[in-house]
C-alpha cells in the first residue's frame, strides 16, 4: 500500500505548551528530547512559540518547500532527519532561527553559521550522498558556490520544487 502523503497541523494543548516551551534551554524552550520524541515518524518537524507544530512526511527537501508555502521558518524550532547545504540555504531564506537534525553536512555549518541559525546533530557528515550512494546528493550539487539564499531557493524550487 502507497503511503499517502500529507500535512497535519495540531493545535498542542496548552499543558503540552508549557512543558515544551517553559523548560529552561538554550534552543528556544524546546528540548531536544521533545523534537526527537515529535518527530520519530516524521522527516520535519516545525514547532512555532505559539504552540502550533507542523509535521511533513516526504522525503528530501519537499517538506522544506511544503512549508514555505504556508509561511517561514521566523520563531519556530526546526526539526530536518538530514540537513545538507541545500536544506541549510532554505532554511535561510525561510529566517530559521533554530534547528535540530539527524545529520548535518559540513557543507551546512558555513551556511548555518553565516545565517545565525543556532543548529544541533547527532551526526555530522562531509556531504550528503544521493539515494544510490555513489554520489553527492544532486540538490547539494545544485546550490554548490551559491552564496545567497533566496538564489538557491529559486535554483532549487525550479529542479526540485513539485
């Protein structure tokens, strides 16, 4: 059976809200233990200060896209399984403040850095590879010497935005 894809919205209750964000952190009151556990089933995860979180399902930078649609990254807690340059570019151009990965790429942390946008990983790579695994990913490749965010936004959207 196919896996639908879809975006859920959920307004969190308000006990949920104040243990989330109340928590003393230095990652916007979310704990990284509140991330991994919303998003175990999830490839991204975006929680704004309001208490509103956002989930996506697809894979690659789909979701990143998905939810520039709806809005930005501003005052939210950003959770990305995989974080390359590419993810790293838009969440720039999106005014991510704060974000929590799986797998980070070195080629990210410039772009991380540059932007202010405070990041934690479990795992820090040299670069993404592809799905085959014989190659740099090719949305990292796309970006590859592009310094501005809104440029690589539009680089990507228009080889990679469905």
């Amino acid at each position: 059976m196919r896996k639908q894809n879809f975006l859920k919205v959920l307004i969190v209750p308000v006990v949920f809200v104040t243990a989330l964000f109340g928590c003393a952190s230095n990652r916007g009151g979310v704990s990284l233990s509140d991330m991994k556990e919303l998003s175990k089933n999830h490839a991204l995860v975006v929680v704004y200060n309001a208490g509103i979180v956002k989930t996506y399902d697809d894979n690659g930078i789909k979701p990143l896209f998905e939810h520039l649609e709806s809005g930005d990254f501003k005052n939210t807690y950003v959770f990305d399984k995989v974080t390359g340059r590419a993810s790293a570019m838009i969440l720039a151009y999106g005014g991510a403040e704060n974000l929590y990965t799986g797998v980070l790429s070195k080629e990210a942390v410039p772009v991380l850095n540059k932007y202010r946008i405070k990041y934690s990983a479990d795992k820090i790579v040299d670069h993404i590879i592809n799905k085959t695994g014989d190659d740099k990913c090719p949305m990292e490749k796309a970006v590859e010497g592009v310094d501005d965010p809104a440029q690589a936004y539009k680089i990507l959207k228009e080889k990679f935005g469905n």
